[in-house]
C-alpha cells in the first residue's frame, strides 16, 4: 500500500469540499473529489495543481456509482482510503406546506440517502487502511437545533447526526472513528438556497441584515482535520446562529 494517504470528498466541487481539499493536499495527502458540478471539480484540481488528485462524476444518490468511484480511486491511490468526507448537500428553504415534492425528495436524497450510500460503499475501504481510517459526514448547526422554515433540511441533517452516532459505535470494534461536523452558516453558494426571497440581496447579505454570523469557508478545513484525527463525534464549526429561532419569527420565510 502507498504511503501518501487518501481522502476522497464529496462535494469538491464547491464551498466546504473545496476548501477541504485544498488544505488536505497542502498536507500531502492524496485527495479525490466527487461531484456533479464536473467543470467545479476541474477548478479544484486546478487549484490543487499537483498529481496526487483525482476527480470522478458522482450523483451520490446513485448507489452503484459509489462501488465504481471507490474502486477506481482506491486503484489509484496504490490501494487506499484513509477518510471518506460525506459532503455534498443542498438546500432547500421555505414554510413546509410550501415544498414541493420534488423538492422534498430531492433533498432527502442528495443529504441522507447519499450519505448512507457513501458510508456503505466507503466501509470495505476503510476497514483495510483501520485503524486510524475516519467518516466524517457533514451535518449542521441544524443537526441542533430544529430551524424554522428549514424543517427539511433539518430532518436531513439530524438524520445524519443520528448515523454518525450509530456507526461511531457499530464500526468501532473495526477501528473506523466516525465523526460529524456542524457548521454554523458558512460563505459558500448554498446560502443562495437556503435563503432565496424576492430582494435582489445574496443569500450571505440576506443573512447579515438578519444579524446572523456568516464564518468564512476557511474555518471549516481545520475542523475536518481535527475531526479525522481526533476522538470526539460532533464538531461544531464556526459561530453558530444561536438567534435564528429568534429571527424566524419577524424574517418568516427566510431562516
Ligand atoms: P456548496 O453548494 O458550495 O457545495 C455543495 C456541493 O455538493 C456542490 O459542489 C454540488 O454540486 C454538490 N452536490 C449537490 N448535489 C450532489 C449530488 N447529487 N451528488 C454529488 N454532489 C452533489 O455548499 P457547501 O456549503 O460547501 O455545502 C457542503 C455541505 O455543508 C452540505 O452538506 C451542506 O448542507 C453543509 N452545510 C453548509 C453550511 C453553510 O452555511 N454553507 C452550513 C451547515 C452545513
């Protein structure tokens, strides 16, 4: 097995995934991205701009696709995956009564059933390169706390949490530590849906006139690190929007 250990991202494509990459590579670790945004994934590689990076086109609601990107990046790591980053996620905003079906469902796909998927078809790899191998799942502040107008969100994102507790202990006697993060909001795309309304303001501006902390992406690597590394289940990342249930009440379609 080669010695440069692994890290594969979903979501490197954008935001979070992105930056964790980044700072996985400056490390020296060989990181491999998932995603369907394919030209967001090229950026990261460029910005990478060293051969220990790989990039595969993954609907991580497709449970096959999982089996064959982790084959092929395991190939071409020399055999390995240390941590498997189960990032990507959507948003989807507004009063319940309001969401569309589709939207419902699109969302408990791509945030559950996509992690699910993943800590499946990553749990044969991490169990070779254990102990010492981590999942890390990325939750949220909403993971916390029920938010107003995000009831769907949240419901994935608890969902998440209550995986992360289960395998920490199901997959402990394999040596597989399994972690979530929960990050408040960060500056990345996903605030445009999370906070869509009629203004013509971004999703960060909606959020700072609504007195909440935005933290910059950069917080949240560092996080990711400790989270591999570490032996906590939860981290919190960033300044967490302690008033959004405060906030809900007089921003009332918005967080
Ligand atoms: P982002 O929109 O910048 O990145 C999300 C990435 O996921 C995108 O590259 C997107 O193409 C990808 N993606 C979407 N659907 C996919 C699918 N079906 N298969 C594969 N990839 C898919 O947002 P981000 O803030 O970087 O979000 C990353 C994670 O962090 C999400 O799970 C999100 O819920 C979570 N999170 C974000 C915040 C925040 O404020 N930004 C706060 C808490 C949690």
């Amino acid at each position: 097995m080669s010695e440069r250990k692994a890290i594969f991202i979903t979501g490197g494509g954008s935001g979070i995934g992105r930056a964790t990459a980044l700072y996985f590579a400056k490390r020296g670790w060989f990181v491999g991205i998932g995603d369907i945004d394919a030209l967001g994934m090229e950026v990261t590689l460029d910005q990478i701009g060293n051969g220990f990076s790989y990039m595969v086109d993954l609907d991580v609601r497709d449970r096959a696709a999982w089996d064959r990107a982790l084959d092929t990046f395991s190939t071409a790591t020399g055999g390995r995956i240390d941590v498997m980053f189960n990032n990507a996620g959507i948003g989807i905003d507004g009063p319940i009564v309001d969401n569309t079906v589709e939207e419902i469902e699109r969302c408990l796909d791509i945030n559950l059933k996509g992690v699910i998927f993943g800590a499946q078809a990553a749990f044969p790899h991490l169990r070779k390169t254990a102990p010492g191998s981590a999942l890390i799942n990325t939750a949220s502040a909403a993971a916390i706390w029920g938010v107003p107008n995000l009831s769907v969100y949240s419901a994935t994102k608890f969902g998440v949490r209550s995986i992360t507790e289960a395998l920490d202990i199901e997959w402990a006697e394999s040596g597989i530590r399994v972690a979530s993060l929960m990050p408040g909001f960060i500056d990345t795309p996903i605030l445009d849906s999370v906070t869509s309304d009629q203004s013509n303001m971004s999703g960060k501006q909606q959020l700072l006139e609504a007195g909440m902390e935005v933290n910059p992406v950069e917080v949240v690597p560092e996080v990711v690190w400790n989270a591999v590394h570490g032996n906590d289940v939860h981290y919190t990342v960033g300044k967490m929007a302690k008033r959004v249930r405060r906030a809900a009440r007089w921003f009332p379609n918005r967080v």
